[in-house]
C-alpha cells in the first residue's frame, strides 16, 4: 500500500511532526529566555526586529567566533523571514517559567503565580510572594519587564534569532538579539550577533 494512500497514517505523521517542531519551539523558547534569568515578561511579543544586512556586514570581524558556526546565507534568511514575525500574544504555556505582564501600571497578583506554578512548597512561595511584592512596590516607570520576541528562523529551521529588551526609567537597561543553533534535540546560544544600551 502506497504511504499516501493512508489517510490513517498520514494524519499521524502530520501530528508526530507538528508535536516535534513544537517541542523544538518551546526548548528554544526555554534557552533564550531563561538565559536572561528574569522573571517578568511582557506579554506581547517584540514586533520590531533591529536587524539588518547592514549590521551583519559592520560587525563582521567582531563575530568571528560566531561565523564558525553559522553562515551569513542562514542569516540573511533569517532577516528576510523577519517580515513574517509572529505577532500573537505570549500564553502561560509557552512561557511557563515567567510571570506575564499584561499591563506596567497593574500589580501582580499572587493568586495568579501559585495557581500557573503550583506553589505548595513553604519556600517557593516565600520566595514569589517576596518577588511580587517587590515588584508591585515598584513605579510602573521602575518595574523591570524583559520584552521578548518570538523566535525567526532560517529556512531550514536550524537557525533562529531572539531579541530581548529591557528599558525602563532611570534603571537603565538594553536589549540585543542573540542566535541560536538547533544540535540534535539542544539549542545552542551560539552569542550575541547585535546589542545596545540606554
């Protein structure tokens, strides 16, 4: 029987592939973001991406290391794949170790951290509630959120960018977009191709 005429079975292999990329999605997700240690996160994604060829060509020489392990062709795939950015909202699922923020001027509730990570232990509870008190103690100017983008990918999948940022007030921050490289079920932080202060 020709695979094609299975319905049966391509049906699963539609779903063994579909569950695959979004394994691959969420162990990237994990990689940048928790790589950044930070536990608020604004809940609408970053939709402008400071990349461009230009930047690639003006930095060439001081990423050296990174250019060993990827190619400017998987990186201009990548910048052109920028004008299709996923603009939908951050969910609890994908971000399952971060608090999301929906609104600067609004506190946190602790209700909403016991029930996303199922505080039941003494300590880690303390430890949120300290985190969150702090947190909403803060001026809405003041509060350190990390914005995140999603990930954009080359072609093949094996290469993706992450931007983060973290702006606010007289605290400082910045931001930068870091690459990463798909080795067998692992992404690997291959560094940071663009980066800025404020």
């Amino acid at each position: 029987m020709s695979l094609f005429k299975n319905p049966i079975l391509i049906i699963c292999l539609f779903f063994l592939n579909a569950k695959g990329q979004t394994t691959q999605y969420k162990l990237l997700l994990d990689t940048a973001i928790k790589s950044k240690g930070q536990l608020f996160v604004y809940s609408k994604p970053i939709i402008k991406i400071r990349l461009d060829k230009k930047d690639i060509r003006e930095n060439y020489d001081d990423l050296k290391e990174i250019w060993k392990n990827v190619d400017t062709t998987e990186l201009f795939q990548i910048i052109e794949n920028i004008k299709n950015i996923d603009t939908t909202s951050w969910t609890d699922n994908e971000l399952s170790e971060s608090i999301l923020i929906q609104d600067r001027e609004k506190d946190v509730q602790l209700k909403y951290a016991i029930q996303k990570f199922n505080l039941s232990d003494k300590k880690k509870l303390k430890y949120y509630r300290n985190q969150i008190n702090y947190f909403n103690s803060l001026s809405p100017a003041d509060k350190n959120i990390y914005y995140y983008s999603r990930p954009i990918f080359d072609n093949s999948k094996q290469f993706a960018i992450v931007q983060w940022d973290n702006g606010h007030s007289e605290l400082g921050g910045g931001g930068g977009i870091a690459i990463y490289k798909l080795t067998g079920n692992t992404w690997k932080d291959l560094g940071i191709i663009t980066r800025w202060q404020y």
